[in-house]
C-alpha cells in the first residue's frame, strides 16, 4: 500500500499511561503510520514466564501474581478511560490466565505449546489497552485486531518460524480492507499462529520481527521502531557516554551491529525489509524529537560501525575490518592484547581486566570521535 508506515511500541515505550500518551502524541502527528504493533508493558513477559513456574509449585502464589499483573493493567486502563468493552476484556483475559494456571498446575510442567498462549496474554492486554486509549485520542476509528488471523508460523512454540506466503495472503484479505476504509489498527507484537490454529510466538523480543514482517505484506514505505534509546549507537549508550548515535546505515552495517553487541534489534528483524527493500527506523518514544537511526538500501557504507565490550573483551565491527587491524593494533600496541577473532566484520581483542575499560574507551575515541 502506498505511502503507509507502520509503528511498533516495545515494553518500555508502553509501560504506564504517560508513556501510552506519549505513544499516542507520536502516531497523532504521523497520520501515515496506520498499523500500530504493541509489545507487552514493560517487564510483564518476564512476569508471565514467573507465573508459569509459580504455577507448578504453589498455586496460590501464582494467582497472586496473577492478580498484581491484572491489577496493574486494569488501573493502567481506568486512568487511560479505557472504554467498558476494553475492561471487559481485560477480565476475559483474566479467565483465560486463571485456566491456564489450573492447567499447568495440574499436569505439572507447561509445554511450549501452553507456554505461548502464557506469553500472549502480555501483548494482548497492552493492545486492548493501548487501542482503547487511541481512539479515545485519535479522530480516525481504531481497530483492535487479532494478530493470530494473519501472522502465520509453523508449530515452534516460543521460537516460530513466519510463513511468509500465507501472511501476505491473510493479510491482503483481513488487513488491507481494514486500512482502506481509514482505520488505524493497534495488534499484537511477538505472537503468531500455526497453520492448525494454535498460538505461537516469534522469540523473546521478537516484536521488532512482527513489524517487519507486517510492514512487507502491506508492502510500507517505512516500518518505525520506538524504543527507549534514539536510535543505534556506536556503543552500548547505557555504558559509554559518549557513544554515537548514526543517522543512517545500511543493511549490512546493521547487521553487523545487531550480531555485536547493539542488540537494539531483534536479530531476524531486518531480513523483510530487504526483501521488500523498505526503510526501518528506530528512535525513541520518550525523545522522539532527537531522530533516530534510519535504515535502507541506499546508505553508502562507512565500513566502521561499532563496537561492544564484555568482560575483558572488546569487538569492533565493520563491513571490512581488514582495512583498519593495522591502524587499531599501532593504536593501542603498548596494551598488547590478544587477538580473538580478526575476520571481514569484525576484530576482537582482549586487555587484561585493568586496562579493558580504558582501553575500550581509547578506541571508541580514535575510532568514532573526531
Ligand atoms: N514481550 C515480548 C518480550 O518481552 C516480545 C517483545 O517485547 O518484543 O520478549
Ligand atoms: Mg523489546
């Protein structure tokens, strides 16, 4: 569809009311971005997954867990205005949680087949919250819709593999009708559906997965990631203060970054948008105005991307490092490190524990900061 982008909001960009309002102000002044894909509030997957465990030991324990997680998003809902059918289905959701805690509890153990209907219940509360709220804000109508009509996988629980073909198919035919006729739609990040009707998920974190995979059936200009950092940085910004956030990258540089270390991204996430050569971009909710990281086709390669450290590591990447081992090694020789890795994308050394961090910082200086 022409001239359409899609939003997709993770955990944190979604975790309480002035978050969803920030949310909300994002997509009111950005009319194009019709789909609107929501992760679970923040940290409430990892919740779910304690309840699963709760529920094989002491079932009491787990449905007070399941009351705290339910009390918090019903609250969440009455401060947003949340509409009465929206409450209603927090509670259905409830019943459903409170069965499968019965469930698991009584077999005593949770395959991954129960495990991810556990798991979908997150996304499916934030996306009847969120999608209430909306049309309480916005002047378009606002659909909640069922991710599990379209997104289809093969019978992986908790790690399914998308069916490309069908998705495209489904989507065209429950989808697209919805979005000609001007609604916005809020959905359901990270969950899926098998081919028998069962419900599946992508992956821990893989609702950056499901933007993109929605964003090349519906054929999207732009697919847009809003998380809780301005875009990709040259280093982890939560460690390195002066990290560089980069305007602009190519596939290949992003993809050399997502696999060292700025695991911004879900690691199958850019794969869609090659295929259907569109742009992702990533910024943040809470920033928006900072920009973000665009990615495309057309970004000339800089072949220097970043860098990430662990323990007493330091590994830099690129799109050919072969070109820079010379200068980074004269640049730190009287540290000495060991080489661990020297490959096209990417050179890993490794300091003694006192000089690793001033050593990651002396490179991130020499190779990022002018
Ligand atoms: N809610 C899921 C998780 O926390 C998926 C996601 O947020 O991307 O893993
Ligand atoms: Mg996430």
């Amino acid at each position: 569809m022409s001239n359409l982008t899609i939003s997709k909001f993770g955990g944190s960009s979604v975790k309480n009311a002035e978050a969803m309002r920030r949310c909300s102000q994002i997509l009111s002044k950005r009319p194009e971005s019709r789909v609107v894909i929501i992760s679970a509030t923040y940290n409430t997957t990892n919740e779910l997954e304690e309840m699963a465990g709760l529920s094989l030991k002491q079932i009491g324990d787990a449905k007070n867990h399941l009351d705290k997680l339910f009390d918090r998003h019903l609250d969440l809902a009455k401060s947003l205005n949340c509409s009465n059918d929206s409450l209603s289905m927090i509670n259905e959701l409830k019943l459903e949680a409170s069965e499968l805690i019965v469930k698991m509890n009584s077999e005593g153990h949770y395959s991954p087949e129960v495990m991810d209907q556990v798991y979908s219940l997150g996304e499916r509360l934030s996306s009847t919250i969120f999608s209430s709220f909306l049309s309480n804000e916005l002047k378009s109508k606002v659909i909640y819709f069922d991710i599990r009509k379209v997104l289809h996988t093969d019978s992986s629980f908790t790690r399914a593999i998308p069916n490309i073909e069908k998705i495209k198919l489904s989507t065209l035919e429950h989808l697209v009708p919805l979005i000609e006729d001007n609604n916005i739609i809020v959905t359901q990040g990270f969950v899926g559906c098998s081919l028998d009707g069962k419900t599946t998920t992508l992956g821990r974190e893989g609702s950056d997965y499901s933007a993109t995979l929605l964003g090349e059936a519906l054929n999207a200009t732009q697919v847009n990631i809003w998380t809780d950092v301005p875009g990709i940085a040259t280093a982890d910004p939560k460690k390195m203060i002066s990290a560089k956030f980069v305007k602009e990258m190519n596939f290949e540089e992003a993809s050399v970054l997502a696999k060292n270390g700025a695991k911004v991204l879900f690691p199958d996430t850019l794969e869609p948008i090659k295929r259907s050569n569109s742009t992702v971009f990533v910024g943040s909710s809470l920033n928006p105005e900072l920009g973000g990281t665009l990615i495309n086709s057309k970004v000339e390669p800089s072949r220097m991307v970043g860098m990430a450290s662990e323990f007493n590591r330091v590994t830099i990447s690129g799109t050919d490092m072969s070109t820079h081992k010379e200068k980074i090694l004269e640049f730190i020789e009287s540290y000495n490190p060991n080489i661990l890795a020297s490959n096209h994308n990417e050179l890993t050394l490794e300091f003694s524990d006192q000089q690793v961090e001033v050593a990651f910082r002396l490179l991130h200086g020499f190779l990022f900061e002018e």
